[in-house]
C-alpha cells in the first residue's frame, strides 16, 4: 500500500433506506456486545492508542472533516494489551462505500495454546467473531469478491475467512459414546457455526485451503479423524463453504519447474476431488505466498496436466494488508493480499486503520447491481475508482 491517509467525509446515513431510524437501537446493542466480548480475541487487541494519541503526535496532519482526523501511516504496529479498552463501533450509520477496502483474513491451526504467528486459540477467535459481528463486518465468500457480485446488506462490510492448511483444529469431530459424531465446539467450524447459529445478520461464508493428503486430520491420528477426511469436506461444501487449492505438497513453489508446478497444481485439485468430486474450487492459495521464481508466470491461472485442465480465477497471497475493492484498479485478483490473524496485525488493520478511519472501509449499499461510492473520497481511495471494472454495474455517486 502506498497510500494510507485517510479523511473522513462528511456523513451521509442511508435514509433512502431506512437505516437511521434504527442507529440508537444499534448502538446501544453493540455497546452491550462490546462489553460481553471485551478482553477476547480482537477485542482485546485494541490499542490504548486507538483513542489516546493526538494526530498530531503521529506526524500526521489533521485535516478538517466529520471526525477532524487523517489516518495514521501502518508503519507501526499497535501495543496490544490485554486489559484495552474497547473501541466504539463504528457502524451505526456507515454510508456506502464500494471503493472502499476489503479484508481478507488468514487462519491455520486453533490450539489452546498460543505462541506461534500460526496460531489463533479458540478464545482469541471467538474474539475476533464477535468483534468483527459487533464493528459491522458480514462473512462474505471469495466466490462473491471474486466475482465482484458482494451481496451483503445496506451498511455491512464485507469480511473473507481464509483457512489455510487444512489443520485439523480447523474441524474435528467428536465422537459420542454411542457412536455419533459432532463438531468439536472448540474447532473452527464449531466455533464459526455457533456464531453464525446464534447471529443469522452475520453472513455464513469460510474458504479452506487443504492440501489433500491428511484433510483435518493429524500424521498420529491421536483423535482418529483420519476416517472423516471426505466426511468434513463434503459437510463444508453441503454448508456453503468453499474450498481452495493449497497444491498437493503444501509444495514451496519459488524454484519450482513448470513440471513440477503443473504437478502439484494438479495434485491438489485431483487429490481433494477424490474426496468431493466436482467441487469447486476456483482459487489458489500459494504456500508460504512464494509465486514460482521463473517459468510461465501464467500457469496458476490456466494450465493443463496430462490431458486435464486446471484454472484458477484468483491466487491468494500470504501478507500483508487489505485487499481493493472489485472497482478499484489496484486489484490484481493474481497477487490478492490477506492480513495475517494475529494480535499485531488484526490490531493494526482494524484497531488503528479500519475501524478507526472507517472512509476506508467497503461499505455496501445492498444491491450486488448498484455500485455506490462517495463523490468525496478519502485519499486513500481518490482517483482509484476504474470504470472499466464496474462490469455493467450502475454507478452511484453521492454527496457535496
Ligand atoms: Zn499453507
């Protein structure tokens, strides 16, 4: 990102459909949620900075506008401290902001214990749900961002889970005495559905990106989950999930051969398919964010392997920041950026930028045919609107 200052622009609330009426009763429920939720996962990320330091002390200058602040550069990261205080949401009436930026987030293992940058533990992702529900996020699937059809409600912003790996604290089942099974509750997809069960406005939308070789399963099999490998990938696809490429090898593609990259492109898709057949599974995500250092630079968009052909509509990188509106031509859908789940990055994504310059959020205005942005845009998204990525889409301008 080479821009990230920020203005906010004058408000404008979504009276044409019927939002304001509703922004005490947000508010106040919001508020609650926040106090349910603080000192967990995102949550509790939230610097002190957030509120406490002047602009001015950041070196920024201060501009006039609705909250009379610019955003902070992202250079440094945020102090996470784990008694912060929680900042309000920014939500209760966002204007519509299709320009605006999207963050696509990057999971692998969920242990109870902590202390890898891979590692998100249950509570902590518990967190981040509820933080994310509260700070008016929606669960949005990459087939829609892909797409550029975000169909989501007035006012949300759209938010991608990614999980990468195919780990299986990501799903595990438990078995019952008498046999049955269900999903462990501290498992990802446990922890997910219970959110999404109990928030039905929170969207219902995850990416898994499994190498096919041991699909939620561990090399032990300590839990004996090695059996419902086909079982869960068929219950994600039966529930709306996706699924992704991750290669067959969670291969490091950087000094790979076109051969070799063919192989492992192939691998992947062929092995999870033994398991779904015909799912689909229109993106790659590159192990270790390492794209092949030479060779067809165009073979993860469109390759064949003996006699079959494989193709991906978006390749998903490792680092390192929100990713641009379908209408911003920034986007390059072969080099898509996700931001990292960890304390440090979260906070500073949404603690210290998203959600505290909310001008820089994706806001929707409801209608997937409809793109509405801003006449006054934030600097960060000035001059970024690409007219030839709007797709038939009617353009709505809005404000002074
Ligand atoms: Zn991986």
């Amino acid at each position: 990102m080479t821009e990230r200052e920020a203005t906010i622009p004058p408000q404008h609330r979504l009276t044409r459909r019927g939002r304001s009426g509703r922004a005490l009763g947000s508010l106040l429920a919001v508020a609650l949620l926040l106090l349910l939720v603080r000192g967990r996962g995102l949550a509790r990320l939230l610097p002190h900075a957030a509120v406490g330091v002047p602009v001015a002390a950041r070196g920024v200058v201060v501009l006039s506008g609705a909250a009379g602040t610019v955003a902070p550069p992202l250079a440094a990261s945020p102090t996470p401290d784990p008694a912060s205080l929680v900042v309000p949401s920014t939500t209760a009436a966002l204007p519509p902001n299709e320009l605006g930026l999207i963050p696509i987030l990057m999971y692998h293992t969920f242990l109870p214990a902590s202390g890898s940058d891979w590692n998100r533990t249950p509570a902590a992702f518990r967190g981040d749900l509820e933080y994310l529900y509260a700070h008016g996020y929606y669960l949005t699937s990459m087939h829609q961002f892909v797409a550029g059809t975000l169909d989501i409600p007035p006012g949300k912003s759209p938010v991608i889970l990614t999980f990468d790996d195919g780990a299986e604290s990501q799903f595990r089942y438990l078995l019952r005495p008498d046999g049955t099974i269900a999903i462990d509750p501290d498992s990802a997809v446990g922890i997910l559905e219970d959110m999404v069960a109990r928030h039905p406005d929170f969207g219902h939308a995850g990416v898994f990106y499994v190498p096919p070789g041991l699909p939620f399963g561990d090399d032990d099999d300590k839990h004996d989950q090695r059996r419902f490998a086909g079982t869960k990938l068929a219950w994600l696809v039966a529930h709306g999930y996706e699924l992704g490429n991750h290669t067959l090898h969670h291969a490091n593609l950087a000094n790979a051969t076109d051969a070799q990259v063919r192989q492992e492109i192939a691998g992947g898709e062929d092995g999870l398919h033994r398991y779904v057949p015909g799912a689909p599974l229109e993106t790659f995500a590159l192990p270790y964010g390492a794209y092949p250092d030479h060779g067809d630079p165009t073979l993860l968009r469109h390759c064949t392997y003996q006699g079959h052909t494989y193709g991906y509509s978006a390749v998903l990188l490792v680092g390192a920041e929100a990713a641009p509106s379908p209408f911003d031509r920034r986007r390059d859908l072969f080099f898509t950026p996700r931001i990292r789940a960890t304390d440090a990055e979260l906070g500073k994504w949404f603690g210290e930028y998203l959600d505290r310059y909310p001008a820089v959020r994706y806001v929707s205005d409801g209608d997937p045919g409809i793109v509405t942005i801003p006449t006054t845009l934030t600097p960060a998204l000035r001059d970024k609107l690409a007219p030839a990525q709007l797709g038939g889409r009617r353009l709505v301008r809005y404000g002074p």
